[in-house]
C-alpha cells in the first residue's frame, strides 16, 4: 500500500486538485482509511475536496493534519 500512496496516489491526487476534479478526488480517496490519507502528503487536498463535495469526511482529515502538524496553518 505505501508504495501505491507514495506512486500513484499522490501524483493522481495532486493532478486532479490542480484541475478542481474534487469529486473525483472523494471517489478515489474512499478506497483509503483516514489513517493512510493523513499519513499520506497529499492530506491536504484530500480534505479540501471532502469539503468541498460537503462530505463529512473532511473535518477527520483536517483533525488529523493539524494533530500530526500543529503549526499546519493550511489545516
């Protein structure tokens, strides 16, 4: 699974943000617990498009993010 996060997801994830695919970001993103997307480093785009769909999903990531990074102003 790391090297699917590290390879695949985090490219694929940060090609879609760019382009404001968010949906398409929830639909990928659904296939990982919240655990492997906050270790990911594509954490924070995850989240924004969890909010930005209105899934609920979005505040655990973003829960996650400033535990893990407490001076994470983005989060």
């Amino acid at each position: 699974m790391i090297l699917f996060i590290s390879q695949i997801f985090k490219p694929l994830i940060e090609k879609l943000h760019n382009r404001k695919m968010y949906s398409c970001i929830v639909r990928v993103s659904t296939k990982l617990t919240d655990k492997e997307i906050i270790e990911s480093n594509c954490a924070f785009e995850c989240a924004y498009a969890f909010k930005n769909c209105n899934n609920t999903r979005a505040q655990i990531i973003y829960t996650g993010l400033v535990k893990k990074k407490p001076k994470n102003s983005s989060a």
